[in-house]
C-alpha cells in the first residue's frame, strides 16, 4: 500500500470523484505522483505558447472544475523511464476496468494498442472518456463559480400538504410569516389556514393553485425570503 504525498492527494481532490476513485485505487498498488488536475485560464495560454498543448482554454479536460482529466506519474520520478509510465498504465486500464471507470490515456489517444501511432504522446495524461460529457453534466469551467448542488430545494424540503403535521410544517409557516403570508397558528398543523396560505403564495407566483407545497412552491417561498 503505497501513500500519495501531500501535494498529490490536493491535486487528486481536485479532479471528478470517478478519476479520484480510480487513482486511489493505483495509488493503493504503485506508487506515484500527480503532476496536474487543473489547469486556470492563464496556464492554459501558456501552455498553448509553448507548444505544451494544442488547446486553449476551456478545450482542455483540465480546465475543468472538477477536473476531468489528471497527470500522473510512477514515483519516483524519471521522464526518461518510458517503461515506468507504460507499466503504470496497464495497472491504471487494471483498475479502470475492474471499476467499470471509461477513460482514454494520453499515451494511446486511439486506444487501439500501439503507443507509436500517436502525434503527440502524453504518456501521464489520463482524462474520462469522453471528457466533455462529463465536464458539461458535472463540472463547470475552472475559475467559475460552482454550481449549486442539483435540486437544492427539492431534497431539503419534503412535500406538504393538508393534513401533514409537525416540525416541517412549523418551518414552513413561518417562511409564509416572513413573507408576509398569514398561515394562522404557527402549530406545527396543516389546516385550512395554511392550505389557504400557499394557495395565495401559488396565486401570487402564477404557480398551480393546488394548496400543495411541493418543490416549486418551496422554491417561490424561498425566493421571496
Ligand atoms: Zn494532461
């Protein structure tokens, strides 16, 4: 069991969970490095200047956050030991396959076997597959502001309707207090009140006036807060 040094686990925290999963799963039989997750806008043109890649910035999986793509490397570390990084991509492709993770190496860009076809061998690029499917759904640009967690208000509120009953109701009329809509008693019980209450919110909002507070409704109460 080998142990990633510092600078490598941060790199790897960096990249999409399935490129963490599997280079923990390497890391655990041989040892390496990370060289890179991601790359921001201003090292990315820099590396397009030197001729180090043939992207600009946002055409590279590594301008992506989480990064879509990693450079590794067996440690220690000797670019001339070209042997050294095809072994470790057969044990990288090992534990791709064992967990079903869809990647492309940077050594054998076709993936057809025959590491001297390529035009621009980048023997510790590792990236998903294909790596703009997962930048589009998972990630956003290096630099960007994240995105907020898929259906926040949707999983932090359950639906309520007549008749449910306690602390999430509570929660729930006195958002419609603070927003200026009278639930009646704030006690914790769904009633007429309440019902009547997001009715109006519904109305307001141009919602379904159903007197149901379900994801849409929870999201135009919150909006108003
Ligand atoms: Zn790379």
């Amino acid at each position: 069991m080998s142990v990633l040094d510092a600078a490598s686990a941060a790199r790897l925290r960096a990249a999409h969970p399935l490129l963490q999963k599997l280079f923990e799963a390497v890391a655990a039989r041989t040892p390496i490095i990370i060289l890179e997750s991601q790359r921001g806008r201003a090292a990315q043109e820099e590396a397009f200047r030197k001729g180090n890649s043939k992207a600009h910035f946002g055409d590279s999986a590594h301008n992506w956050s989480p990064s879509v793509a990693l450079d590794v490397a067996p440690r220690p570390l000797d670019w001339g030991d070209r042997k050294a990084f095809i072994a470790l991509s057969v044990i990288v492709f090992e534990e791709a396959r064992r967990l079903k993770i869809p990647i492309r190496w940077g050594g054998d860009w076709n993936g057809n076997g025959v590491l001297t076809d390529e035009k621009l061998s980048d023997l510790p690029h590792y990236e998903l597959k294909p790596w703009r499917d997962f930048a589009k759904r998972d990630c956003v640009l290096f630099g960007e502001a994240p995105k907020p967690p898929p259906a926040a208000v949707e999983t932090r509120y359950p639906v309520l309707r007549r008749g449910s009953k306690g602390t999430d109701v509570i929660e729930l009329q006195r958002q419609l207090q603070a927003a200026g809509i009278d639930p009646g008693a704030v006690d914790g019980d769904y009633g007429d009140k309440t019902f009547a209450a997001i009715r109006e919110l519904q109305r307001r909002r141009g919602l379904e006036r159903d007197g149901v507070a379900g994801p849409k409704t929870r999201a135009a109460l919150a909006d108003l807060l």
